[in-house]
C-alpha cells in the first residue's frame, strides 16, 4: 500500500514563493536545486518518494560562501632620521599576508604613492628646508581609495652647522716623522699615531693633554698604522701585525699576527662598539674579531688592501659596519657590509661602478644610520641608499685624492686628503678652509668629536724631509 498525503486546495491559483540568490551566488547548481524545490512545493499532492527526493535536495544544495576576511589595514609611520634637507621615515603595516599600496602626504601635498610586497619600507623625502616643521601622514590604498590611515608624524629637519673654526697647527718630530691616524677622546685628550723622530728618539705615537704633546713609544720602535679610543682607559693601538689596548695607564700586547702565513699589515685601521666588540682590517682583505676574550680571523670574501672601517649601533642595539678598499694597482675596489653577524659585498671588482676619476680607489666610509652611507672614490664622495644600493654625488674635488670621512651627523661631516684639503658640509653646502691649503701637505686621517676636529698627516718639506703635522680645530659657538 503506497501511502497518499494531500495538500490542502487553494480556491484561486497557488501563492508565488519567490526564490532567489544573489548574483555572486547564482550557480548552475544553486539555481537548479532551488527550481526544483519550488516545483516541487506548488504541486497539489506528493507521495514519500518526492518527500524523500525534497529532503535529498535541500540538504545536498550548495551553500553561500563566507564572505573572505576583511585585510588588517593598520598602516604605521614612524620617523628613522632628519637632516637639513631630508627626512627618513619608516612605513610599516600590521597585515603581511600579501602585496600592498600606500601614500605618504607631507603638509598639503603628495610625497609619492608605492607598491610595497614586504611588511615596511623606508622612503627618503628629499628638498627639504633647513630647520623646518613638517606633518606626514601615511595611508593605505585600495584601486585609489584610502582605507585607512596612519597617526600624523610631526618632524623637524636639522638646522645647518657652523663653518667657524679656530685652526691650531702644530708640527711634531724632525725630518722623516708623519702621522697616519688620530682619536679625539676630547678636546683635552687627543692620541695620534705614526712615525715620529727626535733628537732623542724615535716614537710611535703621542698624546695632547690640552696644553702640549707628549711623544710615547709603544713596545717596540716601529711606526703604528691605527688608533682607536672607546673612552679615555680604553684605548686600542696597532702596528700592522702587534695590538696593543690601554687602559690609562698601561699599554698591553694583546695579539700578535701570523706574518709568515698571512704577510705584513693585517692590521692597520680599527673600529669598535664595546670592548667585546672590536674590528681590526687589514691587507689583503683580513678582518680580525676581538670578543672581549679571544681574537678571530673572519671571511671577508675579498684579497684587496683594506683602508677604513666605521660601524654604528643602533637604539635596538644593532650593529652596522662598512669596510672599503683597494688593490696596489688601484685597479680592483671593494666594499663591503657588516650586518647579522656576517660580512657581505657591495662591490668588489674591477669595473668602475661609481663613473668617477680612479673610480676604484674607494679610500674611505662613513655612515650615521645603515640606510644611508658616505664612500670616497679618489677626489669625489658618494652618498649611499643602503635599500638599492643607488648613489648620489656630493662633492668632487678636481684632481685631489681624499684619504679620510668622518663626521657628527649628517649635516656635519668632514673630509680630509691631499694638498691640505679639509672640507665642511653643514647639511646644505660645502666648505673649504682656504687657509689651510698647501700643495705640501697631505693628511692622511681626520677624527670628529662635536666641535673638536683633528687632522694628522705629513708637511713634505721635499722628496727627503718631512714633519709630522697636526691640524686642530675648535669650533666657535
């Protein structure tokens, strides 16, 4: 017996049910099961087979899909440095799922828009004024629309610094003496280092105590390549082969090279962050690492002469080194990064990367933050974006090589070479001290303490005959 049911009888036509979907829902199959259902609902009478057939296809049919998570559009900027000029800021999101897009306003006009794909970046806004105000905002973009947007930044670009200086020279030792570096502990505690001959002796460094120079030989006589001061009892000395730190009172040989295997002059120049920190670079592309405990040769991934090395620590206590240089032929240059505990190259070869005169001969590094960084190339300097490793010239000086860059910040930096070059950039020009220009002399290395400058080179008297010379400077206020 086949069991019946039937539908209540409408006295007029039966009431219209109205099924739809929205049309991103308006699959083949989402529509036909629901013009099934519907057929099936207006008949007048059904057996349990099409009551079984409903039950299949109502719970067999399609459902709507979720609608997909909404993005975290949190957008955050944040200000990494100011200069006279320019100002770094860091634009960063909290969604990394995927690509995104973003504007940055300054006052009432627009910085720029940007296709970004990792989690920040760093942009540069550049023509700036002199110690000026100025109000960002950062916001994320969608097809042109803004989605939202970051807190506004308020920042003050550097004023510039001043170019008046007080000079003070000063020539130390006889014939046959020059300097080859300087650290300024501060104006009263001045350390250079060279070869320095006397009437009484031969000496390899001499101390400024803020009224006269009291000439020092370390050890042994033989004249010292670098100095480099972390405080006035921790002081670090070398030779080229011989390290020496000082305390403040005592001067102790702390490693001593392995001249047969690796040659003369591993080194020479010095840079460190703490006393468990130091760096020591050398010929033929040596780095030496001291711990605070143990001395370690690192892989630099180069055999060129390396001349300079200047590093920063950072607020989160990153460290940041640059170390550069050239082959005797002055044929190959190189440089190189230091971050994450590894040594990495920017440029090593033979190709003249820069488009400047002995575009190779790369002397000399100098960086306030990692993101950006000074390098000489012969007679012209060069300023670094870290990020795409795209460079700018600062300044050429016509046929003149630069041994040296050191500085404050970057609206007070300072180069020093041949010829008595020193120059000052004030964060919007340069500036050349005049006087101290002589085709005769030639300094080999400037240090920078606030408003203490020192250069140390050598006065050539002729082919024969040189002094050692010192160059101070004080800034007035």
């Amino acid at each position: 017996m086949v069991a019946k049911f039937k539908l209540h009888s409408f006295s007029s036509a039966p009431p219209r049910l109205r099924v739809s979907a929205p049309p991103h829902l308006s699959s083949p199959a989402l529509l036909l099961c629901r013009l099934t259902f519907l057929t099936i609902f207006t008949c007048r009478s059904f057996n349990v087979g099409m009551l079984t057939l409903l039950t299949i296809l109502l719970t067999g049919c399609p459902k709507d899909p979720p609608d997909p998570d909404p993005r975290d559009t949190s957008i955050f900027l944040e200000l990494k440095k100011t200069w006279t000029t320019s100002m770094t800021l860091k634009v960063r999101v909290a969604d990394t799922s995927d690509h995104w897009n973003f504007s940055l306003s300054r006052d009432d006009s627009s910085v720029g828009s940007y296709a970004v794909t990792s989690p920040d970046t760093v942009i540069v806004d550049n023509g700036l004024d002199p110690d000026r105000e100025y109000h960002y905002r950062a916001y994320w973009m969608d097809n042109g629309i803004v989605k939202d947007s970051s807190n506004e930044l308020i920042a003050v670009t550097m004023d510039t610094t001043s170019n008046n200086f007080i000079w003070t020279i000063d020539t130390l030792g006889n014939y046959g003496s020059y300097l080859n570096d300087v650290a300024i502990i501060d104006e009263n505690n001045i350390w250079v280092v060279g070869n320095i001959e006397t009437d009484s002796g031969t000496f390899n460094a001499a101390h400024w105590d803020g009224n006269e120079w009291e000439f020092v030989l370390i050890d042994r006589v033989v004249d010292f390549d670098g100095v480099f001061a972390l405080s006035e009892d921790e002081i670090w000395f070398s030779d080229g082969c011989f390290i020496y730190e000082y305390d403040g009172i005592v001067f102790s040989r702390k490693w001593e090279c392995d001249w047969e295997t690796f040659g003369p002059g591993q080194a020479n120049k010095i840079w460190g962050s703490s006393p468990d920190d130091i760096y020591f670079i050398g010929n033929s592309g040596s780095i030496v690492h001291y711990d605070g405990a143990v001395f370690k040769r690192m892989e630099s991934g180069t055999d060129v002469d390396l001349k300079d090395i200047y590093g920063i620590k950072d607020n989160d206590g990153q460290i940041s080194i640059l170390t550069c240089g050239y082959s005797r032929d002055y044929s190959q240059g190189t440089l190189l990064t230091f971050q994450n505990n590894n040594w990495s190259i920017i440029f090593d070869g033979t190709e003249n990367i820069f488009g400047a005169q002995y575009g190779n001969l790369i002397s000399s590094v100098w960086l306030d933050i990692k993101e950006q960084f000074y390098v000489s190339v012969f007679s012209s300097l060069f300023n670094l974006n870290a990020s795409n490793l795209t460079f700018t010239k600062s300044i050429t000086i016509p046929s003149v090589g630069i041994y040296k860059i050191r500085g404050n910040n970057p609206a007070d930096i300072f180069i020093a070479g041949e010829y008595g070059n020193i120059w000052h950039y004030n964060g919007s020009t340069w500036y050349k001290y005049h006087d101290r220009a002589d085709n005769n002399t030639f300094f080999f290395s400037i240090a920078v303490a606030d408003n203490q400058v020192c250069a140390v080179g050598y006065l050539d008297i002729n082919s024969y005959l040189s002094y050692a010379i010192v160059n101070r400077g004080v800034r007035l206020e």
